[in-house]
C-alpha cells in the first residue's frame, strides 16, 4: 500500500483490517462526541499523509480531547521531513534552517496575534542559534493549532529532548498559559554511551499542559503498584522504618498502587525487541505512551498525534478504547499504521474496524479562520473573506507606505517622526485583545519606539496621548496627518476590492 497521487490531486483510501470473532462496538454514538461541544469534521482512525499545518488547521475548533506527540527534536540527528521532497518520498534533513524551514506567514501571524510567543522565538535566537529559532518558529505555528482544536478539558504531551526543551516550555508556556503547566515529566532509561567528561544524558523531558484549568486525570489508571512488603493484610495502618532509631506510622496505601511521580523509568527498545521494534529511528516504547493515554483521556476520546512516525501513539490510543487521528509526513507511516493494527488486531473492538489514509486536508465548518487566533467554540456559518480582508503583510505596508510618505520618507502615526521605510513597523489601530482585526483598515505604521510603547495594550490614540504626556511627541500636524492618509487609502482600498 502506496502513497499515491492521481493528476495531482489528493487521494483517499480506506483499509479495513481483520478483528477477532464476536468483537463489539469501542463505544456508543453518545461516547464518540465526548465533552467536545463542536461538530467533528474528520473521521476516528484517520491518518493524514503530509505536513501536518494544513490539516490542523482544517479541524474544527475543539475537537481534541488529547495531543500526545514527539516532534522533531532541534539536534543533528534525523528529525524533520523536508514537505519539498514528498514527490520522491520525504528524506530525513539533519538541521534547521530559518530561510528554508520559516514562511513570512508565519512570522506575521506570530507577531500579529502572538507577541509573548514571538519574545520565545527571538530568545532562541539570541541565546542558542538562528537554527534553534527556525525549529522554533516552525513548531509554534503547529501549536497554536493544537492549542485551538483541543476541548477545554483537554490536555497535550509534548515530548522534547535536552537540546530543546527549555526553549519550548517558554513557548508552550506563551501558548497555553504558564498558570496551565502541570508537569514536566522526566522518562530514564539506561542505555551504552559514556561521556568522558559529563554526566551521561539519560533522559528525555515530557512536557505536560492543559487547555484550561478544568482536566482529565485518571489517576488511579496509572497508579504504580507497591511491592508486597509494603502492604499489610491485617491493620487498615502502615509501619515503616526510615532510621534505625524511628518509626514513623501513617494510614495504609492505596491498593491500587503509588501515586505515580514525574519520573518514569521505562526502557527503550532495544534493537533485539523483535515484537514491538519497527525500524523506525526514533521509536519510542508502546508503554510510555499507553501511561499518557490512560492518565489523559477517557474511552471513547479523540486522541491525536500530529507527528505519528510509526503509530505508537494510535496503537497505545486504540489498544484503550480510544478514538485517534494522525499525521506525519514520512511515506512509510501508513503501513505501519496498517501492519500494528494488523498485528494486535485481538485488540480492536470495532466490529468493522476501518483505516482512513488521505492526503486531503479536512474544511472546517465551525467559524470563519482569522488566522491562528480563534477565541471560541461558537458555530456559525463559514464566511469567505474578500479580497482586501487576505492583503498580506508586504501589500499592507506598500499601501501604507504610500499613504504616509512625507518625501523620500515615511511619518510615524504616533509620534510624527520621519524616517526610510525600513525603519516603519506594521501595527494595529485597536490591539488584538481588544478585538482589533489583521485587516488593512485596522493596520498603521509606527516606528519602532512607538511600537514597543504600543505593544498588544495601547489604542493608537492612546500611544498619542502618552507620547504628548511624557515629551516624545515629534510633531503633532504631520503624525495626524499620517494618521488621516493612512485611514483613507485602507477605506479606499477596501471599497474597490469590494
């Protein structure tokens, strides 16, 4: 079973994989749709074949009771796909690359909705590498997606090791909140490789957030059990040493076992595991992933993981009576799919169980797509924006540009000051928390000073009159008047892409 493409137009196929006798449904019609409020536009067991940006954000908002993922790492190794190279069958590159890796696109819907994300990025740039921002970038863009399709009771996992981790708990924590971070969970291991002059590196780092306050944690699903010694069969207390000289009682241990601490110590593969290794370089165990599955969902949720590789994450989702969806760019990642599923087929409990590969991105049909910024479930009908609505970033700043030249150089609405127009920065009349709109009409130029004075807080207006108040006004007439044109060409703009 191939990846195809016929005429250049995506394909879908569906497989249907053997089930043992007398198997029944993984869960009920009510189930399937969970606590997710919105409408599911894509189908349990369905694995995308692609970069997987354009199918998140073609899922509907809210959609995702569980992200469980291990994206690429940021070290010399083999770990992201080239999107270019999928017409050969994607190879594995070995560094990142800002010119190759990050669209313009990108870096304007950052800085336009995202700004504590943007500070992430150039962090990564100024104390590691450009490279290190690039991966960045790339990363972020994916996880305000996964941000936005998880239920408000979801929770994500994302598997990072030591070259990046510290960097990507800044950017989850400007993505899902700080207050949201709940662990950062160590997996160890043994293994060969000794370093001569460093501790040896025996770990990855698991970090785990949720969408809101309000989660699912199955803790008693993952409870480690005690050893016998530790439980005694005739008191309801507990007696256990700690020194020679002291005992120390306490009530008796949950049955079920300990309360799992953030540490796990779980093996990897080894090369002579024969049952569960796939050859894919950068396999993770069924056992890891099962543990988050079981701790984060219920049956019947909708499990994702955007960089399925080779499926453990929807084996350890459907061996629990979860439903899952994945993605990945590699050509080998659907027969894996197909293969695991095969081989635990005394797992599956769907009487007619079925495998979606596509290369076609779902459409949404929850609410008009303002870019990577969606603030709500509600469902309303799919508008199309017009033509001036999708001005990019380079076409708003010819625009304004022209507008508020006062000679060879541009006037800042805020303070009055002229300078070459490299020097203006595009920003918007009503910041986005306000409800300011990425829309010509709501856009200016402002210098840089002003800019940063503005942020994400202050009105246009506003910047004026703090610049008036504390001196840093330039001049008055020809910043309103930069103001004024600006205003006119964006209605003027607007009225004839109408």
């Amino acid at each position: 079973m191939r990846a195809i493409r016929l005429q250049g137009r995506p394909v879908s196929d569906t497989f249907r994989l053997p089930l043992r006798d007398g198997a029944d449904s993984i869960c009920s019609e009510c189930q399937q749709w969970g606590f997710s409020v919105a409408e599911r536009n894509f189908e349990n067991r369905t694995l995308y074949h692609g970069d997987n940006l354009p199918f998140l954000r073609g899922m509907n908002s809210g959609t995702v009771d569980l992200i469980a993922t291990d994206p690429p790492f940021n070290k010399n190794r083999d770990f992201h796909a080239d999107p270019g190279s999928l017409a050969s069958g994607a190879r594995f590159v070995d560094r990142w690359a800002w010119e190759r890796d990050v669209h313009q696109e990108w870096v304007d819907a950052i800085k336009d909705d995202w700004p504590g994300v943007w500070q992430a990025i150039e962090n990564g740039r100024v104390n590691h590498s450009e490279g290190t921002a690039a991966f960045l970038c790339w990363l972020a863009i994916r996880l305000i997606e996964m941000h936005r399709i998880l239920v408000d009771d979801g929770s994500i996992y994302l598997h990072i090791d030591h070259t990046a981790h510290a960097y990507a708990k800044v950017l989850m924590d400007a993505i899902f909140g700080q207050r949201n971070f709940r662990n950062e969970i160590v997996w160890c291991y043994r293994g060969g490789g000794v370093p001569r002059n460093d501790f040896a590196r025996k770990h990855d780092t698991i970090l785990r957030y949720s969408k809101s306050g309000r989660y699912t944690f199955n803790v008693d699903d993952v409870r480690i059990p005690y050893s016998p010694d530790v439980l005694s069969s005739d008191t309801s207390r507990y007696d256990k040493s700690y020194r020679s000289n002291k005992v120390y009682s306490g009530y008796r241990p949950n049955d079920l076992g300990k309360h799992p601490e953030d540490w796990w110590p779980i093996q990897p593969l080894m090369p002579s595991d024969k049952t569960e290794r796939t050859g894919y370089p950068t396999q993770k165990p069924l056992t890891l992933y099962e543990r988050v599955v079981l701790a984060s969902s219920n049956p019947g949720d909708l499990v994702l993981d955007p960089f399925a590789g080779c499926a453990t994450t929807p084996i350890a989702a459907e061996r629990l009576g979860r439903q899952w969806v994945g993605m990945d760019i590699w050509d080998g990642a659907h027969e894996q799919v197909i293969k695991r599923l095969a081989d635990n087929r005394q797992l599956l409990a769907d009487p007619d169980p079925q495998v979606i590969y596509t290369t076609a991105p779902p459409e949404r049909t929850d609410e008009d797509d303002d870019g990577p910024d969606v603030p709500d479930l509600a469902l309303r009908p799919r508008r199309v924006k017009e033509r001036w609505e999708r001005l990019s970033h380079a076409e708003m700043r010819e625009i304004l540009t022209e507008a508020q030249a006062n000679g060879p150089l541009v006037v800042c609405a805020g303070c009055g000051f002229e300078l070459p127009e490299r020097y203006m920065e595009l920003d918007h009349r009503e910041p986005r928390k306000d409800g300011g709109e990425n829309v010509i009409t709501n856009r200016i130029l402002l210098c840089g000073p002003c800019n940063r004075t503005k942020s994400n807080n202050l009105t246009l207006s506003g910047l004026v009159r703090y610049n008036r108040r504390e001196g840093y006004e330039v001049n008055r007439q020809l910043a309103e008047l930069a103001a004024s044109k600006a205003r006119d060409a964006a209605q003027r703009c607007r009225d004839e892409m109408r």
